[in-house]
C-alpha cells in the first residue's frame, strides 16, 4: 500500500496536470471563437462563387462547346490526395480520425498511384512513418491560415493536374460543424465540377464566357481550399477543447478517487497506532 506523502505528491501532480488542461480550455475557447468568425464570414463568398461559376459555365456552354482543362475528365490512374490535419496534438480522435479516413482512401485505391500532399506535421509524422511518399509538406500554416498560402498550395496542384502529373485531386478535411460533432469530408476538387444553377442569370458579358470561366476555375479552386482551412482549424479548437473539457473532468475524478484512499490509509494508520498503544498499556 502506497504512503501518505506518495498519494499526497500524486494528488499534487493531477491537480497540476488539471490547472494546464482547464487552461489549454480556455485558450481554444478563444481561439475557436475568433477561427469559427472566419470559417463563416468565408461561407458566402464560396457561395456566391458556386453561383457565379454556374452561371458563367451554363452561358459559355450555350455558345459553343466548353473545353477547360480544370474540367477535363480522365481515367483516374494517378491520384492526388491532399490530407489536412493540425501541427500540434491533445485534440482528441481529431487527426486519428482524418488519417484513418486517408489510409482507407488510399487502401481502396490500392491499384492507383497515390500522391499525398501533407498540411499539417501530424500528418506528415503519420505517413514518414509508413513509408509512404510525400509530394509535399506544409507546416505552420493551419494555426493561421491565410488566402496567399492557400493559393501557392492551389496553383501547385493545378498545374500538376494541366500537366497530366495527376487525373484528380482528393482533399480530406475535417469540417467544422459544431462543437460536439465535427464533420469528415473526402471531395474532389479536380477535375472540378460546375455546381448546377439554380437560376440563370442574364449576364452582360464584356468579355467571352469562355475567357471568363478560364479565371474563374483556378480561383474556385483557390478558395475550395482555403475553406478547407479555415473549417479545418475550427474544427481543431473545438476538438481540443472538448478533448481538455473531458481531460480536467477526468483529473477531478482521479483526485477524488486518490483523496478517499489518503483518507483510508490515514485513518488505518491512527488505528494501528492506537491498537498499539492500548497492547502497550495492557503489557505493563
């Protein structure tokens, strides 16, 4: 059985452990408020592009045929796969459940050739670990995610995907939905797909629909992945605290648990020397 001053510095460790994780708390808290502004002041903007993009491609398909590199369909032998996971841990299953969802990608795509673009340093960590092949890594940059970064990243994979390096591109993110219940998403953001228009609105063109949709697609591409990011990293907050709301609660529980056996062990303590002292007195 364990002694006092060693159940009372175990006691002293938790309630350490337990003041840095209500801290790490509090520090996504405020993060997660000000990543959760961005991640929905951008929805709009994609949203409006999404209109823009069919209505500008409905119009250009009405005059003549379209041909768009960005839109050419091919045979899917070689494959791009862009995973997003976080630089830092302690956030639960958050990047366990992101490189579980690209393992089984890339396993069910076994006869593919798989190129992985690694945002994020757990998940660089993850597949230097297996062996795998990284077409890319990028490290710092989903903690504070910017449109320059996410248009470098972009402009890479395009023209990969004009020079027929690859025949798609997969991004697998961990969108932000709410707190309690994140939302895992596997899309195709090339070749891309021209949303359906909802209504068909008569443009006065300056310029031919064709040329316009040539610079529309790359920045639908641009802010595709942007988004990602941003969903990405509010997504991570929440996680982590959720996960550091669950560790505190955890700690208080330990200490609770350890404070009743120090109570124990000190009143059996007071009891043998008592029982001692009486068998003394009785001897004499």
């Amino acid at each position: 059985m364990p002694s006092l001053i060693d159940i009372r510095r175990r006691i002293r460790s938790v309630k350490n452990m337990q003041q840095i994780t209500k801290a790490m708390k509090m520090v996504s808290a405020a993060k997660l408020r000000r990543a959760q502004e961005r991640a929905i002041a951008a929805r709009p903007y994609g949203t409006s592009l999404d209109r823009m993009l069919a209505n500008v491609a409905a119009a250009a398909s009405a005059n003549e045929e379209v041909s768009q590199p960005l839109l050419a369909v091919r045979e899917e032998k070689s494959v791009q796969l862009v995973v997003v996971t976080s630089d830092p841990g302690l956030a639960g299953a958050f990047n366990a459940n992101i490189l579980r969802m690209a393992q089984k990608f890339i396993d069910d795509n076994a006869g593919k050739k798989i190129h992985v673009e690694a945002i994020g340093r757990k998940g660089r960590d993850y597949f230097r670990r297996r062996g795998v092949e990284l077409s890319g890594v990028h490290i710092g940059i989903v903690d504070k995610p910017s449109y320059d970064t996410a248009r470098k990243i972009a402009d890479k994979l395009i023209e990969r995907y004009s020079k027929a390096e690859v025949d798609a591109v997969y991004i697998c993110v961990n969108e932000f939905k709410n707190v309690m219940a994140p939302n895992l998403a596997l899309r195709r953001i090339l070749p891309v797909t021209v949303p359906e228009s909802a209504q068909n609105l008569d443009y006065i063109y300056e310029e031919p629909p064709q040329e316009l949709l040539s610079a529309l697609l790359p920045r639908y591409v641009e802010v595709q992945l942007y988004r990602a990011l941003l969903e990405s990293n509010s997504a991570e907050h929440a996680a982590r605290m959720t996960a550091m709301d669950a560790a505190s609660s955890n700690a208080g529980d330990v200490i609770d648990t350890l404070t009743l056996n120090m109570n124990r062990v000190r009143q059996a303590k007071i009891t043998r020397e008592i029982i001692e002292i009486v068998g003394g007195a009785a001897a004499l």
